[in-house]
C-alpha cells in the first residue's frame, strides 16, 4: 500500500499480517472558487455587501499554514463582493509560529501584500465571556481585529480533537487571540470534560465558549469549506454558528466509518501540512484512540508515518509541547501533573498523554527520530519496523479526516 508523507507517498508491505484498511471516506469534491461564490450567494443570514459600506475599514482573519483551508479562493470570492473598503488580513496563527513570506505567497497569491502575521503579544482587551459555569473568561484579540468597522473570517470546518470541529468563530477568536483564551479553553477543565471530543459540536464547552467568544469580538460574517481526502466537499457562509453546523453535518456525512473491532496496531496517514511537525502530527494518534470508537486494544500501538521537516514545531505552542512531553518520566506521571493546569500551547503534551495511557505510539521515516524519542513516543525507520510481526492491524490512510464511529 501506499501512505500520504509530506507532499509525497510512502511505500508499505506488510506481509506477515492480517491488515484491513478503512475505506477512504466519501464525498464528492468541488471547486472551492465556485462553491465560495455559491455560498455567498446563498448565505445563513444577511448578504456580505449589505454588511459592509463604503470606507468602512475591513479585516479578514485567514488560517494560517497549519490548515489546509484554499484562502486564496475564499479571500477573492469575499473581496469581489465588497464596495471600496480600507483591507487588512490577519494571519490567525494562535500560538504557531508565524507564516513566511513564500508561505503568504502561497497561500493568498496577489493578496499577500495585505496581510499581518498575528502577534499574541499585541492583542487588547474586547471583554469578557461566560466559560464551563459562570466565571469570566478575558478575550484578547490583535488590534486589526478590536478596530475594524467589519471584521469577517474564512475558515476550515474539519474533524478537532477539542472543538468537535473547527471554523466558524475559532479562526478569529483562538487564531487572533491570546494566551487568556486560549489557555482557558485548551486548559485541563475544559479539555477533560466528556463532551469535549472529536466531531461533536453540541454541548461542547470549548466549541461554546469559543462562539461566544466569537460574538464578543463581533465576527459578523465568514466563509468556511469542509474537505474530504480529495478536496474541498463544500463551502457556506454567513453567521458563524450555522456555517460550523452546516458544514459539520456535510463532513460527518462523508467522512464517518462504522467500525466495532479492534487491533494490535493502527496505522494512521497524516501527509501535508499536518505532518510538518510532531505537534500537528501527533493528532492521528489523538484523532484515533480518543474520538467515538477506539480501534486499539490494550496493549497495541498507533503508527504514524510524518516527515517532521520542522521537528517538534517552531511556534510558541510547539515548544511548550515540546518541552513537557521531553521532561516527563512517562504519560501517567504528565497526565496527572497537567491535571493542575499548564501554559498556554502545552495542551496537545496533555492530550498526547492522555493518549498514550490507552496505547503505544511510533512515528517512522521522520527527519527527527531523536525528538520522538524524547517525547515519549517510539522512533522507527519504516512502518513495517514499528508493527510486530503476525499483528492484526487496521489502516487509516487518512487519519485526521476519518471519523470511525
């Protein structure tokens, strides 16, 4: 068989097993230009331009490198529709580490020359919104956020491991925000409580609060797409809640798979971009041993082949994850330590060892099997060096857009 790595394949032979490999998910892809344009044609709630007028100073919030959101497209369909208005993009990286300049170029081609990478240090206070009870949490966003006339969004609607699934308010309010948001909403409370899980969106406090904090920074209109293994599957637009639900409902559709066994090992397929580093990557484990149905059973072990190009990541939050997982004398031992709270950014060393509680994880045919090592995960030169021999092991070519359920 054959298995994404970086922008590439990966030959795998396992002969001396019994393998089964999951159906790629379905879904039909589009063009993500014409189902932009269609979105905005057909909005949940009021139309773009009558949002926005004339001299009004605009700021679009964009994903950043780590998501695989066409915003290229989404920034033109939206632009296209506006009256001469004063453009800015913010790039919304969170914690991550700031977009390059080719990497802008890329990503936003003639609109490049817009746009801002996102400084946490920067963000201004806009308010305070209610959390799991009835604290207040504090929302800090960049400035080009605060002061816009009309601030909009595009987005990627995908399965997350904490939000159900991403978009809608989350670009503006995590990716432009600070560390009070986001360690309040990626902290132990939050990220230990039962409804926060991959794919489910009602309920989810940290899906809520993130809304709510959405409607504080007055995100009024954004433009999301939902993918599948071969691409775009659909765009909407218009009030972020109804875009996140219309698009879950789209992705869950096409990409879940009824499964009830387990297996000795589980291969997940990451590919580009998520597979750039081990924080990103990391998410094929989380994604398969902590959303509906765990395929591994006790004892076994996730492989996950990632090219790590840039090791365990070079943003604020990649080093703090980084940093726990390489200090830790094993995942029990950071679990119950993390349990206390941690910085902002070193959620993912939590979830990874929640993770690694249930199983064992390897990550093969990286650039960077010392920095594996080092976080409490297995290295190892091939995917067939990491499965054992006779194994009964299940493949999930595309682990990040593959609900098992």
């Amino acid at each position: 068989m054959r298995l994404p790595l970086g922008t590439g394949t990966v030959e795998v032979s396992l002969p001396d097993c019994e393998v089964r490999t999951v159906e790629r998910p379905g879904g039909d892809p589009v063009d993500p230009a014409d189902a932009a344009r269609a979105a905005l044609d057909d909005p949940h709630g009021p139309s773009l331009d009558s949002l926005v007028d004339a001299g009004d100073s605009v700021t679009v919030v964009v994903t950043d490198v780590t998501r695989a959101t066409p915003d290229r497209a989404l920034v033109d369909a939206m632009l296209e529709r506006l009256p001469d208005v004063d453009v800015s993009i913010l790039v919304g990286l969170g914690l991550h580490r700031p977009m390059t300049d080719a990497e802008l170029r890329d990503a936003l081609g003639d609109h490049a020359d817009l746009a801002v990478n996102h400084d946490p240090e920067a963000a201004v206070a806009v308010g305070t919104v209610r959390g799991v009870g009835e604290e207040r949490v504090p929302v800090r966003v960049h400035p080009l956020v605060a002061e816009a006339d009309r601030l909009l969004s595009t987005g990627m609607v995908e399965p997350h491991q904490y939000a159900g699934f991403s978009g809608g308010a989350k670009t503006v309010a995590v990716g432009a925000g600070d560390g009070s948001l986001i360690g309040y909403t990626h902290g132990p409370d939050v990220l230990s409580h039962p409804d926060v899980r991959l794919g489910r969106t009602e309920g989810n406090p940290f899906r809520e609060t993130v809304d709510r904090a959405g409607d504080a920074v007055g995100l009024d209109f954004c433009l999301n797409v939902t993918k599948g293994p071969d691409g775009v599957l659909g765009a909407s637009a218009g009030r972020p809640r109804a875009v996140v639900a219309a698009l879950a409902e789209t992705a869950r559709d096409a990409l879940s798979v009824p499964l009830d066994d387990t297996f000795d090992a589980v291969i997940g397929g990451v590919g580009a971009p998520k597979d750039a580093n081990l924080y990103q990557a990391t998410r094929a484990a989380t994604y398969l041993l902590l959303g509906d149905h765990n395929p591994v059973r006790a004892g076994g072990r996730v492989v996950v082949p990632a090219r790590l190009n840039e090791g365990a990541g070079e943003g604020t939050g990649e080093r703090r994850f980084y940093e726990r997982l390489r200090e830790a004398r094993d995942a029990d031992a950071l679990y119950e330590e993390m349990r206390s709270g941690y910085d902002p950014g070193a959620q993912r060393a939590f979830v990874v060892a929640r993770a690694l509680r249930a199983a064992d994880v390897y990550v093969t045919n990286s650039e960077h099997p010392a920095v594996v090592e080092e976080c409490l995960m297995g290295a190892a030169e091939r995917v067939e060096d990491a499965v054992e021999p006779g194994s009964e092991v299940l493949v999930v070519p595309d682990a990040l857009n593959t609900l098992l359920v």
